[in-house]
C-alpha cells in the first residue's frame, strides 16, 4: 500500500473489469438508441413515379416522396432565363441553375424550407420564385436560397425521367 | 428539525414507523418551520404541485381512449371530446391545464428573481427547478404535437429540425428523432410514450426539488435566514397549507374560467385541421408559453446561431446563482436591481409579444433588441451590479420590522 506508483494486479483486475464493463453496457444500450433510427419499412417507401404530362407551362404540382413534399415546377423560358442569368457571386449557396435542374424546363426539388422544415409557398416572395411563411425565407426560380434565415439551397433529390412523362423520384 | 424526536403516539404506529419512518416524515412535514412574512407570491409552489397532479390525472385518463397512430389521432381526439363522457371536460381541462401550469411556473420562477430565491444557500433547488422547467417544456411540446392538427403537425417538424442546425450530424439526428425522413406516424408514437414518460421524471425531480427545500427552508420577502424559529416562524401546518388552499381556489377560478369559458382562446384554430404534410399553415407560432425562446430563434438571421442563442437563454437561467454576485437576496433592498427586474420583466413580455408577431421589418428590430437585453441582464448588468449598488439596511430579524410598526407591541411579546 506504501507505493502507489506501481499498478498492481488487483488495479489491472479492476480497470479490466471496468472497461469490459463499459463495452456490455454499450453493446447493451445501442439497440434502444437505434430502434429510434428510420426503420426498414420506412426505407422501403424509397421511391415513386410521378406522371407529369398534365403539368402545364409555368405551372406545378406537388408530390409525396418519403414523407416529404416535392415540388415539380414546369418552368417558363422566363423564369429559366430570370435563373440562369444570376450570378453565382450573389447566392448564400453558390449553385448554377444547369446543375439543379438538367431538364431546365422541369424544376424536380424537395419543398421543404431548409431553415425549419416548413414548406414555402410557390410564386411568392422577392425572386418570384418560393417564399417560406414560416420565418420568411426567399427562394428564386431555381429554388435558390436568396434572403432569409434558410442557410441552404432547397435540395434536389435523386431523380430521372422514365420517359418523357414519367419522372422517377428516388 | 422537530421530527428528530417524533414518536408515535399508538403502539401500532410505533411498530410501522420505526420500520419505516413515515409518520416521521408525515410529521417533518406538518412542523415544518415556514417564515412568518411569505407573502401570496409563496402560495405558487402548491398551485403548481395541483397543477402536476391534475394533469397526471387528465393525461392518464385520456390515454385510455386517444390512439396514437399518424392515421387515427386526429379522429381519436374528435372521438374524446364528442362521444366519452365527460370527454370534453378531461381534455379541456388537461389542454388549458399546461397553460395554467406555465402560467404558475412563470410566476413562481419570477418570485424566485425577485427576492433572490436562487441565491445561496439554495441554488440546489434553483437547478432543480431549471431542469423541471425544462422537462416541462418538452412535455407540453410533445403533448401539443399528440392531436395531429396542422399545427401539431408543423410545430413538431419545427422544432425537431432545429436539431439539424448541428453541423456534419444534424440530418442524421433529425432522422433518429423521426424515425423516417419527415415526421410521421414513428415520430407521434414515440411522442406519445415519452409525453407519458416526462410527467413522472417532473414528479421524482418536484420530490427532490422540495427535499432540497426543506435543508436550509424556505426564503422569504426580506430574503434574511430565520434567526429565531420560536419567533420568526409558523408550522407549515395549518398556517401556510389553508393560506396555499386559499390561493389555490382564487387560481381555480381562473382554470375553470379558461376550461368553461374560453376553452380554445389559447389554442390555434388550426389545430382542429387534420395534419397536412404538404401544406404549412400561413402563420405557424407556439403556444403562448414558448413564445419568448420562440422569438429569440428568429431574432438571430443565422440558423445554427439562433438555435445556440435559444438553448443559451435558458441555460443563463440555470448558472443564475453565480451570475447574480449581490450577497443581499431581496430586491426590496436592492433599489438598482428592483428597477432592472421590472425592465427584464417587460423585456420578457416584449419577446412573447414579438414571438407572435411576423419575423419581419420593425417586429424583427424590436426582438432583436429584446434579444440582446435579455443577455445584457444576466451576463452583464447582474454580476456588475452586485459589487456597485448601494443597498438598503437589512432589518435584524423577520419579526422586527413587523414588530417595529406595530401598534400593540407588547402583545406580540
């Protein structure tokens, strides 16, 4: 007991049993942490096919896709040209319209505001693009965040056309 | 305390307490010296343990008909307040109940800042009560999200997305809190057990809140400790339990106000519209108790910073007893601080007001200085003014400045 300097082999027994100790509760907690995280089902709901060709010119419907609102927007030459001719300078979330809609004609985007997950609301706010009601952010015509608390462009989700009607989101 | 040398009178009694020493604990609590001066801004510890209680009650009594499923809540709730007995009291009760339990805990916690409650030797039972605050709010949120109306819907996916301002992890919290990619029928039923959970957590901490009470006992209107308990104190026993019954039924009269006159003045019409995933009603705000922390998220322009200055206003609340450096605890002594809690009350006020209002223009201006102010008080002007101000004389004991203008002083000797 005098040297308490040297670890002895009850300190060894101790430390061990501590730490394998440690390792069972976590083995143990870990599934009552992850049963809470999106379940198979859930993921399952992965993707859906939209029929688009009664969406008119300037016009747009909105979609169910895992829970969440997406909007696909038939965009007039205007509002592509009023897009595309930003300049990326002036955007909070640098992105070209090119690379967020490949079609330009169709906008394919989750309508969820990316400040507090409200869904904004079409032709609306300063760059006739979306204006979200909630804490009052402005997106353009190519869903670019361009005023407002939102840090981030609203996202573009994985998607393709099966053909020229059917747009595959997912 | 008296209860050191309580015994039973009945030999039964006897036999059981010295097994298991409740009637000692009975007896600690009926004794229990209590200062003589507390005034009614005292009676609010009781109206908020009824107010526990009361919605423990409701609540259990509710979940025996309302379902938790993302398809049947809503209707459930219909089903709860037109066809079960009574159903439309419970609910009504339970609903206005959270705002009355806010209403007594707002007053409660601002009596504590004004007659320096949290101040040693008591800032066990300050922490305490900061985390039921806080465990409060989280209950009243996720029971608010339970209905699925529009506005449970919307507040829920709100405030569980002001988890992704975390960097790098946010949207992966934000997914374990939904158990899916948006809220939905997971997200409710795990609102729903926890919204069970919670008030049980409230109750364990309300047991040690008091424990922690009944060491150094309770401050009072003068803030100065009890020097003589013969004469600076009355047993808890009946003195304070009828004046706290009293304040209870002047309170009840404003419950039953609310629950059978105005039933949905504080509620949000919205809620009585199913929930809509792909519509976000035009005007979303909480409810009237959140309504300041609400403020303060917006008044920030950057996202990850508005959810810090939000936790942080709380958690200013909780280091309080070491941000207020000033040794005198009653702001009856304390003329510069008196003024400042008048301001911090307005402040607090103004933020609600600005809560409900748009985030934009001359409303954003407002609450951003409200913002600020909050955090010049407690970061600022507290620890400052406890070394510069001047105070007012101490009085010696509790009794004396009863005593002192009292006309029949010799009768109180």
């Amino acid at each position: 007991m005098s040297d308490q300097k040297k670890p002895k082999r009850r300190d060894f027994l101790f430390t061990a049993s501590y730490a394998i100790g440690a390792v069972g509760v976590g083995a143990a907690v870990w599934p009552l942490v992850d049963q809470m995280n999106p379940d198979n089902s859930v993921k399952a709901l992965a993707s859906t096919e939209v029929d688009v060709s009664s969406v008119e010119v300037g016009k747009s419907i909105t979609v169910l896709w895992r829970g969440k609102p997406v909007f696909i927007k038939r965009r007039t030459q205007e509002e592509i040209a009023e897009a595309r001719a930003v300049k990326l300078d002036d955007l909070k979330h640098p992105e070209k319209d090119e690379d967020r809609a490949k079609n330009p004609e169709w906008l394919v985007m989750l309508g969820v505001c990316t400040h507090l997950g409200c869904v904004p609301l079409s032709d609306k706010g300063d760059y006739n693009g979306w204006f979200c009601p909630c804490h009052g952010s402005h997106y353009d015509t190519s869903g670019r965040i361009r005023k407002g608390p939102a840090p981030k462009n609203m996202e573009i989700p994985k998607y393709e056309f099966v053909n020229d009607n059917t747009i595959k989101i997912g | 305390m008296s209860d050191h040398n309580y015994v039973p009178s009945s030999k039964l009694g006897k036999w059981f307490n010295d097994r298991l020493p409740l009637l000692s604990l009975s007896s600690h609590l009926r004794e229990y010296p209590t200062p003589k001066n507390l005034n009614y801004w005292w009676t609010f510890g009781g109206i908020l343990t009824f107010c526990l209680m009361a919605q423990i009650i409701t609540g259990i009594v509710l979940a025996m008909h309302y379902v938790a499923h993302a398809d049947l809540a809503f209707d459930s709730v219909e089903h709860i307040m037109r066809d079960v007995n009574y159903g439309w009291l419970i609910r009504y009760f339970h609903a206005n109940g959270s705002s009355m339990f806010f209403l007594a805990v707002y007053i409660h916690i601002f009596r504590s800042l004004y007659y320096g409650s949290h101040k040693s030797p008591r800032e066990v039972i300050w922490i305490i009560g900061m985390i039921i605050y806080f465990l409060m709010m989280m209950t009243a949120f996720m029971g608010y999200v339970l209905p699925w109306g529009q506005m449970s819907f919307w507040a829920a996916t709100v405030i569980t997305n002001l988890f992704s301002a975390v960097p790098f992890i946010g949207e992966s919290i934000t997914n374990w809190l939904w158990g899916g990619f948006a809220v939905g029928n997971p997200t409710l039923t795990r609102f729903y057990s926890l919204h069970y959970l919670f008030p049980f957590l409230i109750l364990g901490l309300v047991i040690l809140h008091i424990w922690a009470l009944h060491i150094p006992g309770n401050n009072n209107p003068i803030g100065i400790d009890v020097k003589k308990p013969s004469k600076d104190t009355v047993p808890f026993h009946p003195y304070i339990v009828i004046k706290d019954l009293f304040a209870l039924l002047i309170f009840l009269i404003l419950f039953a106000f609310f629950v059978f006159y105005a039933p949905n003045l504080l509620g949000h019409p919205d809620n009585y519209i199913e929930a809509n995933p792909l519509v976000t009603p035009t005007h979303i705000v909480p409810e009237w108790y959140l309504l300041p922390f609400y403020a303060i998220l917006r008044s920030v322009p950057d996202k990850l910073l508005g959810v810090i200055a939000m936790f942080a206003s709380i958690f200013v609340l909780v280091i309080l007893p070491w941000l207020d450096t000033s040794k005198i605890r009653s702001a009856v002594f304390r003329p510069m601080y008196r003024q400042f809690y008048w301001i911090l009350v307005v402040d607090v006020l103004l933020l609600g007001y600005m809560g409900a209002m748009p985030a934009e223009g001359t409303y954003l201006l407002i609450a951003r200085v409200a913002t600020s102010y909050y955090f010049i008080h407690f970061l600022i002007i507290l620890p400052i003014l406890g070394h510069k101000e001047k105070t007012i004389p101490l009085p010696l004991s509790i009794t004396e400045p009863v005593l002192e203008d009292s006309t029949n002083k010799e009768l109180n000797n």
